[in-house]
C-alpha cells in the first residue's frame, strides 16, 4: 500500500523485509526508543533483528485490520522513518504514531507524513477521529501535532517508567470536523 501527494517530498509505503537494513540504521538511535510510548516495539540499540521483528508486526497487523505500517520515504528512495496507525474502526477512530530517523530530522518530513496518515484517516477510512499520544518532553512531537489543529485531550501523569524515571504523555486528537475546517484545503492540490 502506497500514500503520496504530488507536493510532498515524501511518500508512505508498507514496509517488506527489504527494508529491514535500513530501518535498523534510522531506528538504532536512542531518541527515537526513548521519546515512543510504545516503548516494547523499538527497543535501543536496535538491531536488524529487531527490525525484522517490527515489520512481521506491522504485517500480521495489517493483515487482520488492527493496524497500518508505513515507511516514510523521500521520493528520491531513501528510508528516513516509520509511521503506524492503530485502527479502531468500529469506533472509526485511529491512534497514529511516527518517527524520524537522525539525520532526517527537522525538514518536514514528519508533517508530510502525519498530513498523509490524516488525509488517508479521514477521506479513505472514513474515520471520525485521529489520536496521538506524545511524551510531555516531546516538543518537536507536540508542536507538530499542536501546528496541524490537533486539541490536547489531556495528561496521564507518570503514566510511564523508564531510564529509571516516570514521566508523563499527552493525549491530543483531531476529528474529522476540524479536520475539514484547518488541513485539508491546504493538503488538495
């Protein structure tokens, strides 16, 4: 499965075992394990095996409707990140997930493909309303997600514990109503 728009410069594909090499490299950063909510799937280091591991997961989840898997890639090829949607389509709501790889940080290349998620949420699902959970310490996550109309739902407290510390996530959603009035002019060509 493939999500592109002609404006951006990159695009979301499901992951295949051929991407195992170059999902490992981005991923084996600490930041990225340490600033994700769902702590188990990208542990640090984190190896090819690992990687592997992560797209059998995204497989199985693809294949029974509970989730969607997508590499963030350039145009040009290149692997710069993962994205995840967490169906719930009884509920026509999704959580959705993202992140970037080191060198390819603070481009715009996680907009590109949170906008993506959201117009494939909305206008292919027919989902009614997005989630995204976000470390509290997670600037860069929550002024994205704060920049494209997404409303603080609120804090669940310590809610997680690692590096020896609890440390508190965010919960933010956008519906499909919102969605309509502030992205998605600006995401049509």
């Amino acid at each position: 499965m493939e999500i592109s728009c002609d404006r951006f410069r990159v695009f979301l594909r499901s992951f295949s075992m051929a991407d195992a090499d170059a999902l490992s490299v981005i991923g084996n950063d600490p930041d990225v394990s340490y600033n994700m909510v769902d702590l188990q799937r990208i542990p640090s280091p984190f190896s090819k095996a690992d990687a592997q591991r992560f797209i059998n997961i995204a497989s199985r989840e693809q294949m029974d409707s509970s989730g969607l898997h997508f590499g963030i890639r350039l145009k040009v090829g290149d692997l710069v990140g993962a994205s995840m949607m967490k169906l719930d389509l009884k509920n026509k709501s999704c959580e959705i997930a993202y992140w970037i790889g080191r060198d390819y940080r603070r481009k715009g290349y996680a907009r590109e493909a949170v906008r993506l998620m959201l117009d494939f949420a909305f206008n292919r699902l027919k989902l009614n309303r997005v989630q995204a959970d976000s470390l509290a310490s997670n600037d860069a996550s929550l002024g994205l997600l704060n920049s494209l109309g997404f409303t603080k739902e609120g804090t669940r407290r310590q809610r997680l514990y690692h590096n020896g510390a609890f440390i508190d996530d965010i919960t933010l959603s956008l519906l499909k109503s919102e969605y309509s009035d502030k992205i998605e002019s600006k995401l049509v060509d």
